[in-house]
C-alpha cells in the first residue's frame, strides 16, 4: 500500500500507520479509500493478526475527506440521476464499516488533528486514545462548508457520547480538546504524547473487539437531557446551528444534520447509516454544498498563490515594518516594527503617508471607503480591520507587490489582486449594495426581515446599515433580497469585465470573505450560475437562453 505502512509485531498487536507522501495532511482520497478497504481484507485474512492499531505518520492524524474529490460529488447533480450519485459517494461509509466489524480489536491512537472524515475513522474503531492535554483539534467543521459527516459520524458520534453532545458539534463546527472528548465519551482513554503508541498496543492486547453497538445487549446513552425529545425539538437543534437559528434554512445540511439525528436515533447502526445516506443524497443534489466547498475552501485557499501569480511576485520576506501612523493591533507579535527606515523590509502608510515617508517605497493600508493613500500599492480591506478575513492588493506586478502579499499573508488575510487605482471591486461593490438596499429594503426592519430571508446580515453589517433582529420574513422580503443580491452580483459581473478582478474564484473569494455576500450562494458570480440552471426559486433564467456559465462545472 502506497498510503498505509502495516507492521505486525511478534505479540500480534499490528501498527497501521496512515501516511500520504507528498501531502502536509492525510485525507480519505479515493485512493486512500481503497487503501482502506485493502487494509481490512489483510487484517482479516491474517491469522497472526490479534489486534490493530491506527496511527498516523504525520503530526495530525488525519484531515478528514479530499475536498476536492467532494466537490466532485457535488458537481454530479448537473448531468447523473439520484441513483447513479447514490452509488458514488458513500464509498467511504461502506469502507469503515467494513473496517469497523474486524473481528480484532482496533484502536485509533489519535496523535493530532482529527477533524471530519478523519475523525469518524477514528469512531469507527473500537476504542479510541488521544493525546493528553492537547488542543482542540478533534472535530466535525464539514457543517462550515455547507455539508454533514458523511461516513457515519452522525450515527457512531450520539451512540458514544449524548445526543446533545453530538448535536452541538455536529452544528456548530468547533473542534473540542482530547480532554473535552474524553470527559463526552468520545475518546476512551488519554496518555502521555511519548506513550500514546504503548498506551495503544497494550489497550488493543486486551480490549474486547467489535464496536459496542454490535454486541448482544447494548442500548444507547440515555438522553437524560430529553434533548430530543419534545415539540421544541427543533428548536433546541437549530439554536446549535453555527449561522444561527434564523437562517439556518438557507443551509440544506442543517435540516439533514437534524433529520440524522431525529431519524437514526433507536435503529440498528446498518440502518442508521442508510439514514445518513439518504440525507446526503439531498445535499448532493443542491447547490448550495457544492457553491461552499469551491469558494469558502478550494478558491480561498488557492487565493494567495493567484495572488502571486497575478503579482508576479515572490515572497517578499516582511519581518521588520515601519508603520507611518498607528500600527493595528493584530500586527502584534507578527512583526517587528521599527522606527528607522533602513532596518524596515517595507513602509507601511495607515492613511495619508506623512512626510518622512517617499511614496514610492510605501504600501498603503486603508478601509476601502476611506480617501486614497496616494502609495503607489495598497492593501484595502472593508468594515474593522482587526476581525476582517480578506484583504484587496492594489498593485502592479513588481517588488512593491509582492510585499504587500506577505504582510497580507503574515497577518493570515485571504489576499485577492486588483489593479492600482481608486476605486477596486470591494468599493464598487459597498456602493452597489447601499444603494440596492436603499431601494429595496429602506429601514431596518425590513432590512431584518431579509436578513432572515436570504443570510444577508453580515453584508447589511459590512455596508454600515442596520438591521433589525426580529423573526420570520415573508415572500415578498425574499423577493426584495434577491433583487439586492441580483444587483451585486451583476455589478460583480461588471468589475470582471472591466478587468478589476482576474477571474470568477477571486470576486466571488472577495464578495463572500470581505463583502458578506452570503455563503450559501458561492457569491455572486456563483449566484448568477445558480440563476442561469434555474435553482433559485423566484429568478427564472432567461427563456430559450443557453446560458453562459462562469464554472464550467
């Protein structure tokens, strides 16, 4: 196996070590999936075998699924059937339960990061040891990305801990430390890093094997809680849910995630599964995980690299800055700020820069709706620079840039190019969005009331204009807050035609991480795709159109 180191040691107790050459994590590619599946035909063929360990050679122990082999599922929706998409992802859920009823036992030592699909390889053995004191890093986020755990996590993770353990990460997305874990149920036993493999094997010498749920007798954790239980029930799950209660319908695997819990609950854990898989039919089947996997993961990740490539620029190695003005906060600890220009790697001008600064050798730093810097590149950003997530680069290629690049990158800021001048997309765009929400939605209540609607409360907040927390929203309040995102997303259309924006991922990277445009939608560009196949309800494409995608899907 290219993927799995497998070892057996005189006393029987096998070491299956996962380690993907060339990749900083591992992930359940399709590759590693049949890597899996072979390694439980060997563990069970293998009389000599009396218990296995799993363990990574990394520092995490596993990443969870190749986001890009899920978008892939997601893109299925667009020329295959139901069931012909049906028998296609749930690949990996049928492969750790065929791993989970080895009739050794097996033990997950944890060494590190678990999130996702690996974490549910994890709940997948029998028996489960961590590393005692460590961080958070033992999670669920695949709600963030518009998705559910789809290997069987919605089942295996109540069956060991509570329901409304379960509920909580499941829909909130936050990863808990091993201690957290261990204290829930999760994990069974904590040791020592140094000792987490001897902890492992001695645990696997002498465990029973077969998860607990396939042994005669077991019954569940009681939910002593009554947490599903009750006409509140939904309630209770939706106030879990990491956007919120009031627009969690905007997001498909919410409602999967709550029907998982609702309707695997009380079942045999083969029939469970089946329920988990029938729900992610349904979000494979829309856009919305598909539009949230390519833009809030795959494009924002691959932000900075575009960036550099459109900058043509290396990495510029910022450590020592001189800031002409008030440094920010976050600059704290990320660099070493320096009051003689010629110890500086570069010149930092908050606002307009002051004489002791020639504008040529300065880079800009300024809110998008504030006056121009007049430095020759700027980094441009929207609402409170120390909580935002995205920055614009104004620049042309050359040194300058790429120095803006690496403090943008330092300070962990998604970066997007754009050419110099005054006015860039994220500015176009503010405009359009007061000016579409002045028509459309005038005061706050109903501004609320489309919040409520469409997930448009964090782009009314990052165009300064308050909304009213209130409940519910009409038909007519979708309508007008479609009209406000169709606006958007032309005007989006419109700054990539001009040349602002090099391609589709960076406006629609920068419209959802800067703008707020929500998640849901991919962005606008995404948006406008949407439209144009005729998945959101109330904007019909053009009749007799063939449309003209931004994705080629």
């Amino acid at each position: 196996m290219k993927n799995i180191r497998f070892e057996v040691a005189a006393d029987g107790i096998a070491l299956a070590t996962i380690d993907m050459p060339g990749r900083p994590f591992n992930v359940f590619s399709d590759e590693m999936i049949d890597e899996l599946d072979q390694l439980t035909v060997r563990i069970a063929g293998d009389p000599a075998v009396r218990g296995v360990v799993v363990t990574s050679g990394k520092d995490a122990f596993m990443a969870g699924a190749d986001l890009a082999m899920v978008r892939g599922f997601t893109t299925l929706r667009l020329d295959k059937t139901a069931d012909e998409i049906r028998a296609v992802f749930p690949r990996l859920n049928y492969a750790l339960r065929r791993f989970e009823r080895l009739e050794v036992p097996t033990v997950a030592a944890i060494n590190g990061l678990a999130l996702g699909g690996g974490l549910e390889f994890a709940m997948a053995c029998h028996h489960r040891v961590a590393v005692d004191g460590g961080p958070p890093g033992l999670g669920l986020p695949e709600i963030l990305l518009g998705l559910f755990p789809g290997a069987g996590g919605t089942q295996r993770l109540p069956r060991l801990t509570t329901p409304a353990f379960a509920a909580r990460m499941l829909l909130d997305g936050q990863p808990v430390s091993p201690a957290v874990a261990h204290a829930a149920g999760l994990v069974d036993h904590l040791a020592p890093a140094a000792q987490l493999l001897d902890s492992a094997r001695a645990i696997a010498r002498q465990a029973r094997p077969g998860a607990r749920w396939d042994h005669a007798g077991w019954q569940a954790p009681a939910d002593t809680e009554g947490f599903l239980d009750g006409d509140d029930v939904l309630e209770k799950l939706l106030a879990l849910a990491w956007m919120g209660p009031r627009v969690a319908h905007c997001y498909p695997a919410v409602g999967a995630v709550c029907r998982c819990l609702l309707d695997g609950r009380g079942k045999s854990i083969d029939a469970a599964i089946e329920v988990e898989v029938e729900n992610f039919l349904t979000i494979m089947l829309d856009a919305v995980a598909g539009n949230m996997v390519r833009t809030s993961f795959l494009s924002r990740t691959a932000a900075p690299k575009r960036a550099a490539q459109q900058l043509d620029a290396a990495d510029g190695g910022v450590r020592a800055l001189y800031v002409n003005g008030t440094a920010p906060a976050r600059f704290a600890g990320r660099f070493d700020l320096v009051d003689d220009l010629a110890r500086a790697d570069a010149t930092l001008a908050v606002g307009s820069p002051g004489p002791a600064v020639r504008a040529e050798f300065a880079i800009g730093l300024r809110a998008v709706d504030a006056a121009p810097t007049g430095c020759p590149v700027e980094i441009r950003y929207l609402g409170d620079f120390e909580t935002v997530e995205a920055v614009e680069i104004a620049a042309a290629p050359g040194e300058l840039a790429a120095r803006a690049l690496a403090i943008a990158r330092r300070l962990r800021l998604t970066p997007v190019a754009t050419p110099p001048g005054d006015a860039g997309p994220l500015a176009r765009l503010l405009v359009t969005a007061r000016r579409a929400a002045d028509a459309h939605a005038p005061d706050a209540a109903r501004r609320g009331a489309l919040a409520n609607a469409l997930d448009l409360g964090a782009l009314f907040a990052r165009a300064g204009l308050a909304h009213a927390e209130s409940d519910g929203y009409t038909a007519a309040d979708r309508a007008a807050g479609l009209a406000i995102l169709r606006e958007l997303a032309d005007e989006a259309a419109a700054c990539l035609v001009d040349g602002l924006l090099a391609t589709p991922d960076d406006i629609d990277v920068l419209a959802v991480t800067a703008l707020g445009f929500p998640a849901w939608s991919g962005g606008p560009l995404s948006f406008l795709d949407m439209i144009a196949r005729g998945e959101v309800d109330g904007l019909a494409p053009t009749p007799g159109v063939t449309p003209s995608l931004f994705y080629s899907e």
